[in-house]
C-alpha cells in the first residue's frame, strides 16, 4: 500500500539554516495494516506524511502510496486516500452538516450516499446536535471529531490520521476510536496514524514505527518493542536487612537482567514478569524473607523510546537543525 | 457511548471514477456561496464603505458639482459606488483563502481529487453573486432618490462588473497564496493598490478637472474604463464605444487575474 526508499525532506528556512526534517526513511505498509507512527514534536511525522498525501514534494527519494509514485502521479494517489492533517480541515465560515456532505460530494459519492454517510458520522461521533452550528462556534474537541467525520465520510481505502484525537476527552476518544477500528474492519482499510499518546499507540496499532530527528530508530509491535527492549520490571519492597539475600535469589530468575537496590526496593528486569513474580515472592519466603509489597512494572513505550533515545518522549523535542 | 452501528451500504471508491473540471468547479463555487446563502446579512460587509460613501460623499458631490455633471448627480455617481462595491468586495476576498490557510481547510482541499485549478476557479466565480446582490441593494436603495433606471444598461452594467469581479477576485486569492507566510502582506499589498486605482479612474471626482500626469496614468488604469462603460451603461447607452472599451478591460483583467490565480493555486501546496 506504501513503500518509500530514502525518502528526505530539506527545508530551507534563511539562507544559512535548512531543516532537515525527513532523512531517509523506507518505509513498506501492506494493505489491512494499521501503523502508529510515533515520535517527539519536531520528528518529522507530519512533514513524511505532507509528502506521503502529495502536499509537499520529496527533497530526494521515492514513495509509492496505493500504487502511484507521490510526484509522479500525485492526482492518482489523491483519488485513492484519505487524509486528516494536524490542522482544522473544516472552513470556519461553514456548518457542520454543509462540510460534511460536501466532502462526500467531493470524493464523488452520489447525493444519496453522501448524505447517509453524513447522518451516520454526525451520529456516531457525536456530533449530531451541532450539524447546524457554525465552525467557528465548535470546541476544540468538537471540531477534531469533525476532522476525522470528514476523513471517513468516502471510507478510503488508504487513510492518514494526523494526531486524530488530539484535544478529546477520554470518552470521545475512546469512542473515536471505536467507530475508526469499525470502519477499518467493514471497508478493509489502511491506516497510518500519528501519535503523542503512548497508550494510543500500544492498544490501537498492531505496528508502532518510532521516528526521532526525522529518522525510523524502531519498526516493530509495540509487544515486540518493549519485550526486546526493555523487558518487565518487578519492585519487591523487603525488610532492609534482606536486600542482598533477595538479590541473589533475584539472579537465579530465568531471564533475569540488570538488579538495581534502591533503600528497601528491589528492582529486577525480567523478561516474563508476571511468571516471575511468584517465583521470586515463593523463593523469598522459603528463605525467611518477608516481602512487604510485589509490583510489576510493565515497560511502556515511554521506556522503548527512553531506551532507544537515552530521552525520555515527554521531555523529547527534536529539531533537525543543521547549519546548511 | 453510541450503540449506533454503520451501515452495510458498500461504497467503490467513488473517487476513482472520471472526474470533470466542471464538476469540480461547481463543487468549489457551492462550498463557498454556503456561507452567503446561509448568512445574506454577511452581504453588507463589504458595503459598507461604499455605502458610506454614497451616503456621505454623494451629497457633497451634488453640492458642489451637481449643475456639471449633467444627467444628476447620482446617475454619475451610482455607477461609481457599484465598481467601488466590487474592488472592495472582491480585492478583499483573499483573506478567507488566507484564513483557510492557516486553519488546515486549504490544505484539505488540496489533499482531495479535486483539480488544483478549480479550487481557484471556482472561487473567483462565486464573487459574482455576492456582487450581484451587493448592486441590487444599491441600485434598488437609490430609485427613490432619483436614480432613473435602465434596465437594458443596468443588465449589461451588472454583466460587466461579474465578469470584472472574477478577475479582481482571482488577483486577490493570487495574492493570499503569494504572501501564505507573511500574512499581514496581504492587507498591506491591498491597500497600497486600492487607493490609487479607486482614486485614478475618476470614480470619485472627474479627472477632467486633474492635473495633466493624473489623466495619463488613468489610461493605464483598467478601472477607469469601466467606470466610464458603467455611466454610459446607466445612462441607457449600451452600444457606445465606451461599453466596448469596459469589455476589454474586464476581459483582460479576467483573463489576466486566473491565469495569475491558477499558476499560483498549483504551488500552494507547501
Ligand atoms: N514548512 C516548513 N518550513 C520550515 N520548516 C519546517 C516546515 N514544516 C516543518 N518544518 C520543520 O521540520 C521539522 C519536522 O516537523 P514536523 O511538523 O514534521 O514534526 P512532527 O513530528 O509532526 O511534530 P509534532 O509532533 O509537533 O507535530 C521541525 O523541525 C519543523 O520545524
Ligand atoms: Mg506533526
């Protein structure tokens, strides 16, 4: 469905500073895939996808979204996606209703279709009461949901999502989510998203792409991802005589990694935590060694890009300057 | 949460079908008239200069040249507020492409099969209907005061301003497109052309009167002949020489403002 090879974007801001926002991605997505690309403000998510829905043009390189090379044949590629941007997509001068629709009618669906598709989006995504309202008088939550309304109104087969709910409420989001997957299932779409949101992408995307400073540093399942690397985590808090007898039981836990002691905690990495963890309580016992609290820390995509990066993604934020 | 389920209704990608640039150029001009047709009071924005000025101005002219001018004052002056009604409106209407610009609307638009060029096409298009408007409530607010109506010379008058309009309009969208990244530009690049050209084509006072330089540099002003072809127009004279040289200028500033519209609507993108 995508395929890019080297694909960069350069900007030249002032004559002496160029951006250099995409260096050399290659990226291949196969069709029914939904792909969470994740990364810190200023990666270069929304410049590869401005390339990716023919909005910018590649400083070098080539990319082939739903058959058609992006320069090319960008026309070709338009007909056959859709795309929800980091912006407003909605006029702020119309109503609600009137965009909707006419985002149908644009992508050519007949009258009838396009009204149907409205009526349900307005329902689903919980905009119904505002199909009258203007734009402009929208929260910003309200209008995101609008954005992604309008993306799905001609149920592409290929879409891009841009931060979809950024700005929702846990409900609407969850909700968002909801009818986005539904869709996905009913039309055999593709889906590329972008996201802030760590739990977003663990629970959603079956593939987590990591961009940082314009480059993929990690392209996997986000189980994957943190399995290979991070592993789980287990905190034991024992009585400050035991640490080092609870250490060297610690140890002999298959897959056992790095053992760190922090006052009366034990923090052992593990790479199956909750098999582990009633091992380690078990041994513990049997030794005389009262544990007074057992956690166990699932690694977060937070950790894989801390682990990646040595930044952690909430602190992150790139920017690709270079001199030029 | 909504226990809604989507419909089963199967959609081909519709949008892969043939695409005509009419079609997208209807779809463009619909979208953009909504907000006129859902808000009629958003007419009179912008006349609200002109409308001053006829208000104002109008009554000073009578004052002091109503005896020269011949055929009254406001059969002089009436044309001279529709065109002014039309730089204004239409000069203006790149700020909402701007607008768009910046809210992520425009760039919607570009993402979607419709044709680069019909994006602007049909926006330059749609300023013939505010415009219209616009001049009926001028015309018709001014019968009681003496305006003497032609009707063959007003349809023709209203034709050509359409037609001028487009033009303008088409520069005016060239021009948001042109300074996207510098956006207090477009007000000031207005501005600085629309008080001379309103004020070089006699609109406001006969140039007769000017100094030699001025009636020069109104011969190369587009708006000048077609103020002058609106009077003729007004005054019930549709086939004088000077209806044929508004023609020409509305045509040239047309052909002119989309061909500059549509070069810079294709490298809007980025
Ligand atoms: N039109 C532009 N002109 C100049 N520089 C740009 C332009 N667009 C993006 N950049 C720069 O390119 C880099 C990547 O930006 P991009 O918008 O792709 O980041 P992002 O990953 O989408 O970030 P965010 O999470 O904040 O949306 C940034 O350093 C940004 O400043
Ligand atoms: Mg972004």
């Amino acid at each position: 469905m995508i395929s890019t090879r080297e694909l960069t974007k350069d900007f030249v801001v002032s004559r002496t500073e160029t951006v250099h926002a995409v260096r050399g991605i290659s990226l291949d997505v196969e069709p029914g895939e939904l792909v969470a690309v994740l990364g810190p403000n200023g990666a270069g998510k929304t410049t590869t996808l401005r390339m990716l829905t023919t909005l910018i043009a590649p400083t070098s390189g080539t990319a082939k979204v739903a058959g058609y090379d992006v320069t090319t044949h960008s026309s070709q590629v338009r007909r056959r996606i859709g795309y929800v941007g980091q912006g407003n997509g909605a006029g702020h001068s119309q109503r609600v209703g009137d965009e909707l629709l006419g985002q149908g009618v644009i992508y050519g669906l007949d009258r009838r279709s396009a009204k149907r598709r409205t009526e349900e989006l307005l329902e689903s995504l919980e905009l119904k009461d505002l199909a009258q309202r203007k734009v402009s008088d929208l929260s910003g939550g309200q209008r995101r949901r609008l954005d992604v309304a309008m993306g799905l109104v001609h149920a592409p087969g290929l879409l891009f999502l841009d931060e979809p709910s950024t700005g929702l409420d846990p409900q609407n989001r969850a909700n968002l989510w909801d009818h986005i997957l539904r869709m996905r299932e009913q039309y055999s779409m593709t889906i590329v998203l972008t996201t802030h949101y760590l739990d977003e992408a663990d629970s959603m995307a079956e593939r987590v792409v990591v961009v940082d400073h314009g480059e993929v540093i990690a392209d996997d399942t986000a189980d994957a991802l943190k399995r290979k690397l991070a592993g789980d985590r287990l905190h034991l808090t024992v009585g400050p005589s035991n640490q080092s007898r609870v250490r060297e039981l610690a140890a002999q836990l298959p897959g056992a990694g790095e053992i760190q002691v922090d006052g009366d905690q034990v923090l052992v990495r593990v790479a199956d935590g909750p098999a582990a963890l009633p091992i380690l309580i078990g041994a513990a016992q049997q030794n005389g060694v009262p544990v007074a609290t057992a956690q166990v820390h699932r690694p977060t995509l937070d950790d894989v890009f801390l682990n990646l990066t040595g930044r952690s993604l909430r602190e992150a934020d790139s920017n690709g300057k270079a001199a030029a | 949460m909504t226990t809604l389920i989507a419909s089963t209704v199967k959609i081909d990608a519709p949008a892969i079908g043939r695409r005509s640039l009419l079609r997208d150029i209807g779809i463009v001009m619909t979208r953009e008239l909504k907000p006129v047709l859902r808000d009629p009071f958003s007419l009179l924005f912008g006349m609200i200069q002109p409308l001053f000025f006829l208000a104002l101005f109008g009554p000073l002219l009578a004052g002091s040249m109503g005896g020269s001018l011949g055929g009254g004052v406001w059969q002089w002056f009436v044309p001279s507020i529709l065109v002014m009604t039309t730089l204004f409106g239409t000069s203006t209407t790149g700020a909402n492409l701007l607008f768009e610009f910046q809210t992520g609307a425009h760039e919607r638009m570009l993402v979607t099969p419709l044709s680069r060029s019909s994006l602007l096409i049909g926006r330059a298009l749609k300023e013939m209907v505010p415009l219209f408007g616009q001049a009926v409530i001028v015309i018709a607010v001014m019968i009681p005061f003496g305006l003497e109506l032609h009707v063959d010379g007003v349809l023709v008058g209203l034709a050509l301003l359409a037609v001028f309009g487009i033009g303008l309009g088409a520069f005016s969208y060239a021009l948001a497109i042109a300074v996207r990244k510098q956006d207090w530009m477009f007000w000031m690049v207005q501005q600085t052309f629309l008080f001379p050209l309103m004020i070089l084509s006699g609109m406001l006072l006969p140039l007769e009167t000017g100094p030699g330089w001025m009636q020069v540099a109104s011969k190369f002003n587009p708006l000048s002949y077609l103020v002058d072809a609106e009077r003729t127009l007004f005054a019930g004279d549709v086939w004088s020489s000077a209806v044929l040289w508004g023609w020409l200028a509305a045509l040239v500033t047309a052909a002119l403002g989309l061909t500059v519209g549509i070069r810079t609507m294709l490298r809007s993108a980025d």
